[in-house]
C-alpha cells in the first residue's frame, strides 16, 4: 500500500484524475463487455429457438394439411379410379413422407420420434390399402367393360362402399395419432418458450450479479482516487487558514500528487517570508517603541516635576499647560502599550497553545470581577450563559470577552443595561455583547475593529479610547478561525451589538 500511495505522489494532479477516470471505468466497461456478451449469446439462442419452434409450428400445420389433403386424395381416387387421381394421390404420398421426415429431424424426444415413425408405418399401410384397391378396381374395370350388367354394377357399388368404410377407420385412426403429434410437438414448443425463459432470467442473474461486483470497485476506486486528492485539498485548507490565524511557526506539510505537493512546498515559502516579515515588523515595533518609550518616559518625569512645582512655582497657565503635556504623555505610554499588545497577540509565546476551555465559567469571572465598575454606574447587566467548552488559548478568550466587556461600561449611560448571551449554534461557540449606548454607525460597523479607529460616538461623546480594543478582539478571534461583527441593534434596542463566532473544534 505505501509503494501504492508513493507511486500516485510521484504523478502530477493531470495524469493522477487521467489514471483516476481510467481504473475508475474499467470495471464499468468490463461490466458492460460482459452484458453485450450475454445479451448477444441470449440473442443467438432466442434466434435459434425461434427458427426452431417456427418450424416445428409449421410442419405440424403441414403435417395436418397434407393430412387432410392425403384423405380427401384418398377417397377421391376410390371412387373415380383414374389415372390424373392416382397421380396426384401418389404425389401427396411424398409430400406426406417429407414433412414426417423433417418433423423427425426437428425432435430428439424418443417418445415423439417412435410415434412419428408409427404414424409413418399407419400412413404406409393405408396407402398401400388405397394403391391395392385402386390396382384391382382398375383390373376389374377392364375384365367386366365389355359385359357389364346392373348386377355386377350393384356388386362393385357395394365392395367399393365397404372398402370406403374402412378407409374411413383408418384415417380416423391416423387423425387421431396426428392429433397426439399435434400435442406432442405443441409441448416442445411450450419445453422451447420455458427454456428461452429461462436463460433470460439467468443471463439477467448473471449481469446483476457481475454488476453487483464491478460496480463496488469501480465506487471503491473512484472513493480512493478523490480521497488522495481531497486530502491534499485539505491539508492545503488547513495549511492557508494557519497563516490566516497567524500560525507561521509550524511548517507546512502537503502529501499527494507531485503538483500539490509543489504548492505545499511554495505555502511554506510564503509561510517562512511572511515569518520572516512578522520578525521584521516586531523588531520594528520593539526598536520603535523602546526608542520612544525612554524619551518620554524623560519628558513624563519632567513635566510630572513641572506639575508639582518641585523647580520652582508655577503659575496658573503654566501649571494647566504642565497639566496637559502630562496627560498626553501618558496618552502616549498608554497608546504604545496598547500597539505593542496588539502586534504580539498571535506571536509571544504561548499564542498558539490549545486547551480546552470553559467559556461559561471565564465568562461569569470576569463578570465578576466588573461588578465594582457596574454598580459605580448604576448598570444592570443580565447574563444567558450555556455551558460551552471549546479549544483555545485562555488568554487571548479572557482577553477578548474583557475588551468587550469593556467596551460596554464605558459606553453605556449611567443606569444602562448590558446583556451578555454565550450558547451553543451549530459546531461554533457564540458569545453576543449588547449595550444602551449611543452604538455604532452602520456605515462605521466594518471599520471598528481596525486598529486606531474610533466612531463618531466616541468622539461625539468624548470617551476616552486608543481605539485598539476592538482590533485586538478582532486578532484574537481570527487566531482561533473565528468572526467578529458589529451587528445591527435589536428593534427595540439602540447600543452596539457584537457577536463573536468560534469553532468548538480547531483543526
């Protein structure tokens, strides 16, 4: 079996489907090579039989025919005695003697032949019968012709009478034997028909019974044949689906037909380049950051010192303005931090462990531990948890449901409701976060979990944000093949909506 599959890899996804078809139709051709041969011997014996049962049919008409004919010839000759009657008698002695004859050749029943050949003895003695009256009826004629009297007239009248009689015994008798032969032969025809029958519904057996077995392989063959090329189609699935979730670490590997294989190896090319590209992008960040974070962490201590007038006293103007620089200097660190945390999301160590995870439970901790946050704000938050265990990182799940549960308190008005709902919806977990604020434009739905976007809402209102919570909801998701939208509010509702969908199950 291994050199089997070897021999299929070593060919290209052309010649493999090629191959494929061609075992693929093989047992459907010999099937169909073995069905137009039983057909055509069915067809030869149903055309032998036909000619066979045709003529048995019509020698045994001629046999009552010429039957008929022999009698009527018979008794004509008796009583007219003249030589065109005698003839023709005779005539119909052969024909009646051909049609035994070919009735012999057409059956190898012993029964029938030694009937056939009695009948023939019974025909043979009548015509002698017939032939010697004729012969002394004719020597009489001529005897008497010259002296014949009323007397002698009446004598002949009634010898030819009783003779007529017991022609007409003999070829009662020779009826009824013909009658028989009749029956005889008509059940050869029925043994004919029955046996024709019964070589149909063998040949119909044996073409089920072949098909039976061929049509299996050729399933078998072709099931083999797609399987090898389907699982190369999904290794490649999987394969791409990694580097979408950010998986750069694990080669690709694709088995199968040589070109497959071939776009196995150029994946893991683009696997090690895009690798190669997140290294670079990291150590960009990590220069960047670390290059930014000591400046500022200078001018964040200075104006800290400024602020509390540790060189010296302010006055009003320049104590809000030290105000200012301080603010946004730790806008600036908080910002950083954040950019740091959303480029690492799928890359520190540890992003692409797995592990089974109870969402139900990590759901009502973190609840839990907003309950501070929601009585400041006087915020209801109602919870429909199903007990739901899927594989994934616990990590980036408590991040992702912390984000969005941040994001609700803070956009929600004092007194508002937060309803949070985690179920089961087909092979996927689905976690929806609903809230009373000003929500989200339907225009702005696709852009939220872009890094560094706030809406109109935001800005409107004048929460406080770096826009990346949603974008690092959004990293998280894609690490673990899932999706996160931004849907439309209930019809009696007005907040931002969200809704994450995870599979329960990674490849």
């Amino acid at each position: 079996m291994l050199i089997f599959f070897n021999l299929l890899r070593a060919i290209s996804l052309r010649k493999l489907i090629l191959v494929g078809f061609t075992v693929a139709i093989l047992p459907l051709v010999l099937a169909l090579v073995f069905a137009v041969t039983a057909v055509k011997e069915l067809a030869v014996s149903s055309q032998k039989t036909a000619y066979r049962v045709a003529q048995i049919s019509q020698k045994k008409e001629m046999l009552r025919e010429k039957l008929t004919d022999f009698e009527r010839k018979a008794k004509r000759l008796m009583v007219l005695e003249d030589s065109a009657s005698r003839l023709a008698f005779e005539a119909v002695h052969r024909d009646f003697g051909e049609v035994i004859s070919n009735l012999l050749s057409l059956t190898d029943d012993s029964a029938l032949v030694a009937q056939l050949q009695q009948f023939s003895v019974d025909e043979g003695a009548i015509y002698q019968h017939v032939s010697t009256i004729s012969n002394e009826s004719a020597a009489r004629s001529e005897k008497t012709n010259s002296r014949r009297s009323g007397a002698t007239r009446e004598l002949r009248d009634g010898i030819r009478k009783v003779r007529l009689e017991k022609a007409d015994e003999m070829f009662s008798a020779l009826n009824l034997k013909a009658r028989n032969l009749a029956r005889g032969f008509s059940e050869i025809v029925d043994f004919e028909v029955d046996n024709l029958e019964s070589r149909s519904d063998a040949v119909q057996r044996r073409m089920l019974q072949e098909s039976s077995v061929l049509l299996p392989v050729s399933v078998v063959l072709i099931s083999f044949v797609t399987f090898f090329i389907i699982r190369s189609v999904r290794q490649m699935d999987r394969a791409i689906r990694k580097l979408g979730a950010g998986d750069l670490i694990r080669p690709i590997e694709v088995t199968g037909p040589k070109d497959l294989e071939y776009l196995g190896e150029r994946l893991d090319w683009l696997r090690s380049r895009l690798r190669a590209l997140e290294e670079g992008k990291q150590q960009f960040i990590r220069h960047v950051s670390h290059e930014i974070k000591t400046p500022l962490a200078t001018i964040h201590e200075g104006t800290e010192l400024l602020a509390d007038e540790v060189v010296g006293e302010l006055n009003t103007e320049q104590s809000e303005i030290a105000q200012i620089v301080v603010s946004n200097t730790q806008k600036l660190d908080t910002l950083i931090a954040e950019l740091i945390n959303y480029s690492q999301v799928n890359t520190r160590p540890g992003a692409l462990l797995r592990e089974t995870v109870n969402m139900g439970k990590l759901v009502s901790e973190l609840i839990e531990d907003y309950q501070i946050r929601l009585r400041t704000k006087s915020i209801e938050l109602t919870d429909q948890l199903r007990s739901v265990e899927i594989d994934g990182n616990p990590d980036q799940l408590r991040t992702v449901v912390d984000n969005l549960l941040s994001n609700a308190v803070k956009y929600s008005p004092i007194g508002g409701e937060i309803r949070v709902t985690l179920r089961h919806n087909g092979g996927h977990m689905e976690l929806e976060v609903e809230d009373d604020g000003p929500g989200i434009e339907p225009d702005e739905r696709k852009h939220v979990f872009e890094p560094f976007f706030q809406g109109k809402a935001a800005r409107k209102d004048g929460v406080a944000g770096t826009g990346m919570g949603l974008a690092i909801v959004g990293e998280c998701v894609s690490g673990h093949h899932g999706k996160v939208e931004a849907l439309e509010p209930r019809s009696d509702k007005k907040g931002a909506r969200i809704r994450v969908q995870i599979p329960l199950r990674l490849d």
